[in-house]
C-alpha cells in the first residue's frame, strides 16, 4: 500500500496491458476487424472499377476510407471488451484487491488499451489504403503524399478515441450487451438520422467530429472544422466519458 508512484504507475500500467494482451476475445475482435475490413475495401474497389469501368475522379484514399463506417464498429466492440469482460466473470474483485486505487486502475486500463488500440488501427488503416492503391494504381486520381499520411494518422486517431470512448462507457454500464446496444444504436441509427434534423449541432458530435480528422479536402463531405478542431473535439468527448467513468467507479461497490 505504501508504493512510491513512480513505482506503483508502470507496474499497474503492465498489468492492465498484459491483461489485454492474453485475452482471447481481443485478438478475436482485432483479427476479425482486420479481415472484415479488407473484404469491405475490396468491394468497394470493385465496385468503383465495375460502375465506372475505372476508379474515374475517385482516389483511391477516398475507396481505401470508405469502409470507415464498418470498420469503427470493431473498434466499438474492443473497447467495450476491454472494460466490460472484467465484470463478467466477477474478476473485478482480485483486481480491485491487488490494485485498490480505483482511479489510477481505470485510468492505467484505458492507457494500456490505448497503446494497444494505435498501432493495431494503424496496420488496419493502412492496409485499407494500400489495397486500392496497389489494385487502381493507374486509373485513380494521384494523391499527395502529405495528404495521405494526414488521413492516415487522423484515421487511426479516431478509432482510437472511439475506442477508449466505448471502454469508458462499458466502465460505467458493466454490461457488454447493453453497451454495445447503446453504441452501435447512437453511431449507426441516431447520428445518421440526425443528419438533417440538426446538421450543425451534429458536427459537435463526436463520430462527425471524428470524421473530420481524416476525410480527404476533395471529398463531397463538407468540411466544418479542420482536422484540428476534429481531434480536439473528439478528445473532448473522450476525456469527458473517462472522467466520468472514473468519478462513477470510484463511488460503487464492485
């Protein structure tokens, strides 16, 4: 109980990322992301191929970003396993009795996830973009370099924070079903439904505000915020679930 920070940090931090790291329904949830994904890219370049005879104005950064909207709801679910399968087998009580700072327990969890989430989102994403790339390279618009490493690193960026999103989240609910239910419900009926209904308050949200940190400047979304303000917002959000994720953990019992 009467370890330093700077020693107590680091060891709860590997233990909350060794935890992740030997799960099996992580990998699961990662690989099936991974394959899910490029079978998504893969129709939408043949599908651009076959209705325009070539790829025609489109880049293939657009194609390679057009599986975004599916591939975001693997990251949903990993993040909701991350926090939601430590309750499910009552595995939460030896966690709390090995590490009974709850705050600093939560907070090392969504740091693990987090140093797993970017590179995990990172292959993903560029897979996504190599693919059409590789399959349209001489019938696509030429992108600058520049502009696909912004969409890249601003794609990875989003899932991530989507991600420890749907962890707080899982945190304060304890339940994957539900959570899973109240996530996907919000990103794929709420939000979209919302597109015209209250299309600037819906720019504060954070899926659009996530989008615009790595769609491309020539896409027909309209772009209300720069990549900047996208991720500031997005972050915004993010730390606000885990704040209260935090505060909620810290006050009931296990």
């Amino acid at each position: 109980m009467n370890v330093s920070s700077s020693r107590k940090i680091p060891r709860i931090l590997s233990s909350e990322l060794y935890k992740l790291v030997t799960l099996p329904s992580i990998w699961i949830t990662l690989i099936s992301t991974f394959v899910a994904n490029l079978f998504f890219v893969a129709a939408f370049t043949s599908a651009s191929t076959n209705v325009l005879g070539t790829a025609g104005t489109q880049s293939s950064l657009h194609i390679g970003l057009s599986s975004m909207v599916y591939l975001q709801a693997g990251f949903i679910i990993l993040g909701t396993l991350a926090t939601c399968s430590e309750y499910a087998g009552g595995q939460i009580r030896t966690t709390l009795t090995t590490v009974p700072w709850r705050g600093l327990q939560l907070t090392m969890k969504h740091v693990a996830l987090g140093i797993l989430t970017i590179p995990a989102a990172f292959i993903i994403v560029t897979c996504s973009m190599l693919y059409p790339l590789f399959i349209l390279r001489e019938t696509t618009v030429v992108v600058q370099l520049e502009t696909i490493i912004e969409s890249l690193v601003g794609a990875t960026g989003y899932l991530t924070f989507t991600t420890l999103l749907s962890a707080a989240l899982g945190a304060m609910l304890r339940r994957t079903t539900s959570t899973l239910v109240m996530l996907l419900t919000y990103y794929y009926v709420l939000s979209p439904l919302s597109r015209d209904v209250i299309p600037r308050i819906r720019d504060y949200f954070p899926d659009t505000a996530g989008l615009y940190m790595y769609i491309p400047p020539s896409s027909d979304v309209v772009n209300g915020f720069t990549p900047i303000q996208g991720a500031g917002i997005s972050t915004l959000w993010t730390l606000t679930f885990i704040t209260l994720a935090i505060l909620l953990f810290a006050k009931r019992d296990a």
